[in-house]
C-alpha cells in the first residue's frame, strides 16, 4: 500500500508563497506549521506500520491533524 503524502504545501499548493512568509513572519503560524507536520511524520509512520498503534490512536491522530490543518488554511485564508 503506497502512503499519501499530506505535507501542508502538498495539500495546500495555491499558498505555497503564503505558507513561507507565515513561517517566517508568525510564530503562532509556525509553531501550528511544525506541529502539523510532526503529526503528518507519525501518521505516515502509523499507515506504514512502522510504528504499529490502534486504530483509534492513528484516527485521533488524523482527527488532531485535520483541526491543524483547518486553522493554518484559516489562517492562510485571512492573510
């Protein structure tokens, strides 16, 4: 099974420009940024079962993911 790659640019490519500037401008934004994509390494790791967990943690993990990810395009948006 080939993993689906959900890094922020990736799902997001019409705010390439924006995700940069934010990074560097917002700490906030940066901060949600880095926890995003930490989040996205250990669901990538959970669908590769490189680190096996429940199926409930892998979904709260993708459920806290999902909210991240609302806030930053929010955020993106409103910019």
């Amino acid at each position: 099974m080939s993993i689906e790659h959900h890094d922020l640019v990736h799902e997001l490519p019409e705010f390439r420009d924006q995700i940069h500037q934010l990074k560097m401008e917002n700490d906030h934004f940066a901060k949600l940024f880095d926890e995003y994509h930490q989040l996205t390494k250990d669901v990538e790791r959970m669908e590769a079962e490189v680190e096996p967990v429940c199926t409930k943690t892998e979904e709260m993990y993708k459920r806290k993911r999902l909210q991240l990810k609302d806030e930053l395009y929010s955020m993106l948006r409103d910019n």
